[in-house]
C-alpha cells in the first residue's frame, strides 16, 4: 500500500511517497507541518488548506483563577498528532485565566511568524485576546504605553507584546464560541486547544511528589455549579469559571477567590 506524506510547511512543500523523502523536508524545523495520508487526493487537500492560510487554535486554563497556588496553562492546536501542538503549563506567581489566554496567543505566534504562508489567523474563545492584539492594544500603545504606578492596566507587558507581534507580522484573530460540541473546523481546534491547556495542569498536580488525590474539577463535593447565561460565559470563565461536559454546567471550586461575587451574581444551581 502507498502512503502519501503531504509536506504544507518546511523544506519544501509538496506530497512525498516515502518517509524518507518527508523526513529531509521536514526534520529539525521546529515550524514544520506534515501528515500521512492512504491517498493523493487527501495528502493535496491539506495542503491546499495550509497555501494561503494557517489557523492556529489557542486557549488558556487556570485552577484557582488569580490565587497564591493557581495553576494555569497553555493550549495551542495545530492539526491532530502535530508535532507543533504545545500542551505546557505556566511558570509564576498570581497566575489568571487571562494570563494563560495571552500566553497561548503569544507563543502561537512566535511559533508561526516566519511560516510561509499568505495569511496566518489565531482562533480563540476570547474575545479579551482578540482586543488585546487589535483595539485595546492599539489605545494603550497610543499612550506610548506610559501609565501612572497607580493606573497600570492589568497584564499589560504581556498586552504589549501581544500587540506589537500581531502588527508586525499581520496576524489575523478569528472568534470562536467555546464548548459548543460543534462539528465544523474551528469549534474542533478549540475543543483540542482547551484540551491541551487543561492536560497541562492535571499533569502537573500529578507529579506533585508523595500526594495522591483526585483533580478538584473531577471531585464534585469540593465544586459549585452556577447558572451562567450563555453570554456571559467569558466574564464567568475570567474569573475561574469552568465548563462540565457531563453535567452541561458551568462550575468553580470551593476556593475560588471570586466565588461569593459570583454566586451573588449567577447563583448557585441545583
């Protein structure tokens, strides 16, 4: 049986019969993007999708939103069993959702900026991202990014960095609805996206040495269920909200810093 091996980033683009000649095309380039497929028709079609556009999904998670011990993380999804998807939990202190969400952003894009293609779009469930990169960052940079000790806007080194590599590599920002069980391309990137970000801290809490326990999200006496509309889910999902597949629920755990503002507001569902 042949196999086709289609190249759409690296040495040099095309569709290769043999591992052999994939592997000279593709070997030592970080940014490389290949996949093996039983016909020629496939191979070509995803190439096709990779010629003039790249989309890039990135999402960004956090356990304990904002706290000493939060734990946050980076999704970013490339295609399935891509060697470039990045699954990597973040390093710090006072760690946020929105932390995670432009960190994602940010490596998404230092990764694909020298990619030779046409036109290269980040796709996110967050809106915040997208205004960072484009209109907020756009009004702070036109403040020279100057501020008063006590005026700092939250995050804003990591705003400024967002901005400054989107425009000068003309990255392009596509908004997608998060956790909508959607079937079409973009809702799949993100559902891998925010699968990658959240395997990156279940897999830290597992190497936490001499400490067996369960993933809090996955222990429901130490959770919260809340009745979040669905156009509120962003500003619930900032604050440490997360969504339950199963129970088709938004939650938060017991020590989440905002949880009384947010019971107050969304109230706590049966």
């Amino acid at each position: 049986m042949v196999n086709y091996y289609a190249v759409a980033a690296g040495l040099n683009i095309g569709v290769f019969t043999t591992w052999d000649e994939c592997k000279k095309n593709v070997e030592n380039i970080s940014t490389a993007i290949y996949k093996k497929f039983d016909n020629e028709e496939d191979a070509n079609n995803f190439i096709a999708e990779y010629k003039d556009t790249l989309y890039v999904y990135t999402d960004g998670a956090c356990f304990n939103n904002g706290s000493k011990n939060a734990k946050a993380g980076i999704g970013i999804y490339f295609s399935k069993d891509n060697d470039n998807n990045v699954s990597r939990e973040l390093v710090g202190e006072d760690l946020t959702n929105n932390i995670a969400e432009l960190s994602a952003a940010i490596e998404a894009i230092n990764m694909i900026k020298k990619m030779d293609v046409k036109k290269k779009v980040i796709v996110t469930d967050s809106e915040y991202v997208i205004k960072c990169a484009t209109t907020y960052g756009a009004k702070l940079a036109a403040k020279n990014w100057e501020f008063k000790k006590d005026k700092i806007p939250p995050n804003v080194e990591l705003v400024k960095r967002l901005f400054e590599l989107t425009t000068k590599y003309n990255i392009q920002y596509k908004h997608v609805m998060a956790h909508t069980t959607n079937k079409d391309r973009h809702s799949v990137g993100n559902y891998y996206a925010d699968k990658l970000a959240n395997e990156s801290i279940s897999g830290a809490e597992g190497k936490l040495p001499h400490i067996k326990q369960k993933r809090p999200d996955t222990d429901l006496s130490k959770v919260i269920f809340l009745n979040v509309p669905f156009a509120e889910k962003d500003k619930a999902k900032a604050k440490g909200a997360k969504w339950n597949p199963e129970k088709k629920k938004w939650y938060i755990l017991e020590d989440n810093e905002n949880k009384n503002d947010l019971i107050k507001k969304y109230s706590a569902a049966i």
